[in-house]
C-alpha cells in the first residue's frame, strides 16, 4: 500500500509541471547575452567589452539582448542572426556580451520582454538621459560581461 | 635634485601667439615645427584609429560626423606624452568614444561629441567609480587626467 502510495505521489508530480518549450512566467532565467555587431565596439588586446556596446540608442533608450540559459553555442549565436537580420543595415553578429541578469538591479535597470522578434529576447530599459551616467551604467556591464568572440 | 616636466600638449604651443618680433616670430615656428615633428607618429595613429571608426559608424543609425571626428582629434591631441593612446570607437547617438583600459577590471571612457562636451565615466573598484561632463577648452581636463591616470596605474 505504501508502495502504491510512493508510485501516485510520483505520477501525480511528474504530469503537473508545464513542458518546458518556450519562455514562461513559471520559468527562471538568468543568463543574458548582448550582440555585438561592431568590431570597435570589443577590444581584442584586452578582451574585454567596450561601453559602447551597452549604451542605449538616442531613440529607444533600450538595450536589446536576450535570455541564453541552456543554449547550446550554435544556438546562441543563432539567435543573434536572427536579431542581427533585422537591423537597419542586416548584419552578423561579431562577438557578444554575456553576462547574468543579477546585475541589473544594482544599476536600476529593468527587463522587458520583447518576444516579437524572438521569444527569448528581451529590451533592458531604465535608462537614465545623462550621456555620462550612461556611461558608468554600461561600464558595470562591461565588467559583469565575459566576452564572446565570434 | 631632479624634477620631471611632463612635454607639454603641442596644441597649446600651436594656439598661443606670443611672439612681438621677426626673430621671435622665426623661433615659435621652429618651435611648433619641432613639436609636430616629435608628434607626428602619434598623430598619424590617432588620425588612423579615428578615421576607422567614422568609417565604421557609417552602418549605424546616427553615423558620426566630420566636425564630431574634428573635435575628437582635437581631444586626442591634448593627451600628454605619457597617455597612452585610447581605443576609439563611436557611440549608438553618433558620438565619438575613447576607451582606455587598467589592470583589474579598471576603465575609463569619454564620449565627445561635435560641439567639445566631453561625458566620461571611470571604473576603478566595485565600489569605486566616477561620472561626469567637462568641455574641450585649451588643455585635457585635469579631473579626466586624475581619472585615467588612476585607471592605468
């Protein structure tokens, strides 16, 4: 009887979770990625993320990146000329930026989801107007970022 | 005793006009050419690096401009001698941007834009970091140079 009873507990946990196919409120992330298109924009002596990377446009005030937990590589980078397809002038990207979510609360940055272009993209917005206190915002960034070249 | 004088930027030989005679008007040009010969090199790297930026900016939304790309040679050439050159590159809003990178994480940037303002952040520490606007005038900003020097030290 406790056996049958060990048995039930277990079917009945196994087909309550929600598959796991795409991005949900009930599932964490919190690894990011943001796509460098600009050779300028990463500094191959160093290694190292350049600020410009991370500063906001002058229209949206957003940074676009995107969620890559449990992505494989290939499939990171997949992501990236998808997102990369859709520039004004299209293009690959050359490197990338990842880095974990944790650090955006400390440079009072929020995340929305963006999932039009991909379900696994994201805007980090919060931006403040100031061209130098974007710069010190991005400069965190950079330095919560490991860089990826392509 | 001994004491170090840092050269000065040539700009500033370049823009004051002191001399009241023939012969002093003859040494103040022989000056400012010994001092763009000593700097030519320099120049000529800055001026390469600047140039590859504005040619890649030309994809982007906001591309940076001749007077943008004019002003920030003109930063570049106030560094002192000491100063390493900065890595250059530009700005989503069109701004040109010098980077310039220390031992452990440190960092310092300033974006220049085509009228002088000058937005600059520096990282040190996590919990030691600097933000702030200064105006192109004569010579490098002195809060900037305190800044970068601490980042290469």
């Amino acid at each position: 009887m406790a056996f049958l009873k060990k048995c039930f507990a277990l079917f009945a946990e196994r087909f309550a979770k929600p598959p796991a196919t795409s991005p949900s409120a009930e599932i964490e992330y919190s690894l990011l990625c943001r796509y460098i298109f600009q050779n300028s924009h990463f500094s191959k002596i160093n290694n190292r993320v350049k600020p410009g990377a991370f500063l906001p446009s002058t229209h949206e005030q957003s940074v676009s990146a995107a969620w890559i937990d449990g992505l494989s590589n290939q499939e990171i980078w997949g992501i990236g000329d998808i997102l990369g397809a859709l520039r004004r002038v299209p293009a690959s990207p050359r490197a990338r930026a990842d880095f974990n979510s944790e650090v955006l609360p400390n440079v009072s940055l929020t995340i929305e989801p963006d999932p039009k272009p991909h379900p696994r993209h994201v805007n980090l917005s919060g931006w403040p107007v100031e061209k130098d206190a974007q710069k010190d915002i991005a400069q965190v960034l950079c330095n919560s970022s490991a860089l990826q070249v392509r | 005793m001994t004491a170090y004088c840092e050269m000065a930027p040539p700009v500033s030989a370049f823009e004051r006009k002191v001399a009241v005679s023939d012969i002093a008007e003859m040494i103040q040009r022989q000056l400012n050419e010994s001092i763009e010969h000593y700097f030519a090199p320099r120049f000529e790297t800055l001026r390469s690096e600047i140039d590859a930026a504005v040619e890649e900016s030309r994809a982007s939304a906001a591309p940076v401009d001749e007077a943008t790309a004019q002003t920030a040679f003109a930063l570049g050439a106030r560094l002192p001698r000491s100063i390493p050159l900065p890595e250059v590159s530009f700005d989503p809003d069109g701004e040109m941007s010098f980077d310039w990178f220390g031992p452990s994480k440190k960092l310092f940037s300033v974006s220049i834009n085509r009228s002088g303002r000058l937005s600059y952040a520096g990282w040190f520490r996590e919990d030691s970091r600097v933000h702030g606007t200064e105006k192109l005038d004569h010579g490098f900003p002195e809060e900037m140079l305190r800044a970068l020097r601490r980042t290469l030290r």
